[in-house]
C-alpha cells in the first residue's frame, strides 16, 4: 500500500523531469505569507505559475519569527520587491486560544508544549498586526515593501503607515491578549484583595476603548451598559469572561478603521465629551488608553501568580518587531 507521502514523493519524480522553471529569482518579484490550511491554493485563487513568487505558509498566515526570516531571506537574497499578507476566516487558529491548541498538542504528542501560537480571535486584526509586525521590521532593514490588508484576503495598494501612537495602542492590545490566553471562567471570577476580577478588567478595558474612540470620538455606542457597569470607580462584579472578551473584541473592531486612519494633524485635536471641547487630545487620549492597558496587564499577571499558574507571558514582547520607534510623518 501507498500513502500519501510515497504519492507525494513520487509526483515530486515525475515534476522535477519536466519542470520548466530554472530562475531563482521569482518573475513577480513577490513574496507570499499565507496559511498553511489546505482549502487554499494560493497559485489556482492568484493567478500564480510555477517561479512567479514566494509563497511562505504558516498555521494562520502569521508574521511569526521565522517567517520574518524567510522574507528577509527573499527580499534581500532571492531579489523580491513586495510582499502580500492573506489570511481566511474559519481558521482552525482563531477558534482556538493558546492554552487549549497547546493542550491538544501536548496530548496528541504526549509532550508539553508551551510554545506562543499566535492564535486570533479577529480576523481583520490579525491581518493588520501581521502587516504592521512585517512594517515595523521594514522600517529598519529594508528594502521591504509590503502591502496594506483590505480584508481577510489582501490586495494589493500600499497606503501610508499606521501613525507611531497608534503602532503602540496595536502592539498594546496584542500583549494584552498574551496576558488572558489560558485564564479559565473560574479563574476569570476570583477576586484577591482590592484586585479586581478578571472579566471585570476586561469589561472595563472594553469600556475605555468605547468611550475614547467610539463615543468620544464618533458619538457612537455599542453597549450602553459597559459604558455605565464597567466604568472607572464602578462597582466590582465578577461577569463572565467569555462575554466581556466578545464586547471587546467588537469594540476595537469597531474602532480600527477610525484608528488607523490618524495623522498627526486629528491626534492634536480636542477630544470632546458629550460634544463639548474636553481640553484633552485625541493623542493624549490614546496614550492615556496605552498606559491604562499596562497598568492592567500588571494586575492580571499578579493575579495568575496568586493563582499559582506558570508559564507566564514574560513582558514587554517583541515591541521591536510590532511598534519600532520611527518618526512622525
């Protein structure tokens, strides 16, 4: 009996025989970073010959390490000149979170597993972080030139960059993210001290976000009642995790399009309340929303180490690779 990889080796035989292609260099000069889901065919969905591109595959399409190093092997060794991101929904890796792949991992290896794998839970998102992880190195390496996503699948086009603040406020949320990977319902309840629980810095870390770049900023309201439940100096409540992660999540989506579009002309704005002038900047805003976040981060991990959990996210992540310093434009 033949499996599949005998199958696989063999058509690799018969391939090379006739293989027309013989330039290194790929035609299109570009460099592909996709998921490894096979549902995809990324030759057959771009228009793709054989030596036209890279075509570097990932679980999730993402802009981990080493596929960093393989587009920096292409662009600055094999001679590409762009690179496109494209992702998918239903990704097996956004209906996972870390701790529950690595437990399937582990069980399925009968070996522990503690690796990061950059699961999602928003797909437009993950696209701009992995383009803004892969902007971020271009900043300092060049010559890169990727583009900017559109959607789940990107195209191509290459608007200007994200501003500095708003790089932060990305790499921000993502190190949040790593902080409640793995934390149980259960856990997300326990209250030590004068700590909050869990869900309630999440519901409130939802209402910041809402209040500053939603009903600040475009008088818009998604959940009247985090607005009221979850504000500073409100009262503690243990809710459950999972609903305070899904306002989240709906939260910054809502607010990205705006997000990403600032310039340094609308963060010196005032940012109204109510729709009178606050004497506060939309800049400043947001960098009070960045140090709110880390003051947060700080309180959960104290509370998965009074939990006794290991394998802790160690903090700041890989601030360079995300949210490099670079001047204003």
């Amino acid at each position: 009996m033949v499996d599949a990889i005998d199958r696989a080796v063999m058509n690799v035989r018969l391939f090379h025989l006739g293989m027309a292609a013989r330039i290194v260099e790929p035609v299109m000069k570009l460099a592909l970073l996709t998921c490894m889901d096979a549902r995809i065919d990324p030759a057959a969905l771009l228009g793709l010959r054989l030596g036209d591109a890279h075509v570097i595959r990932k679980a999730g399409g993402r802009a981990t390490r080493d596929a960093l190093h393989g587009l920096a092997i292409s662009q600055a060794v094999l001679g590409t000149k762009e690179v496109m991101v494209m992702h998918h929904t239903e990704c097996a890796m956004s209906r996972f979170n870390d701790a529950e792949l690595a437990q399937r991992i582990a069980a399925g290896t009968n070996r522990p597993f503690n690796d990061e794998l950059d699961t999602f839970t928003d797909d437009v998102a993950a696209v701009v972080e992995d383009v803004g992880h892969i902007r971020a190195r271009a900043s300092r390496q060049g010559p890169w030139f990727p583009v900017q996503p559109q959607h789940q699948l990107v195209a191509g086009g290459g608007p200007a960059m994200t501003h500095p603040v708003v790089d932060l406020v990305h790499f921000t949320r993502a190190e949040w993210r790593r902080g409640l990977a793995g934390i149980s319902e259960r856990e997300a309840a326990r209250h030590f001290g004068q700590m909050n629980s869990v869900g309630w810095i999440v519901g409130h870390l939802a209402w910041h976000e809402q209040r500053t770049l939603l009903w600040r900023a475009q008088a818009v309201v998604l959940y009247p009642d985090i607005q009221t439940e979850f504000a500073s100096g409100a009262p503690m409540t243990t809710p459950s995790l999972r609903r305070m992660r899904g306002a989240w999540n709906k939260v910054t989506k809502a607010a990205d399009p705006f997000l990403d579009s600032l310039t340094t002309k609308a963060l010196l704005k005032d940012l109204p309340v109510n729709g009178e002038p606050s004497g506060q900047s939309l800049g400043s805003a947001l960098r009070r929303m960045t140090f709110h976040y880390w003051f947060h981060i700080g309180e959960i991990q104290a509370i998965r180490q009074v939990l006794g959990q290991k394998g802790l996210p160690q903090y700041v992540g890989n601030l360079e690779a995300v949210a490099a310093y670079r001047p204003e434009r």
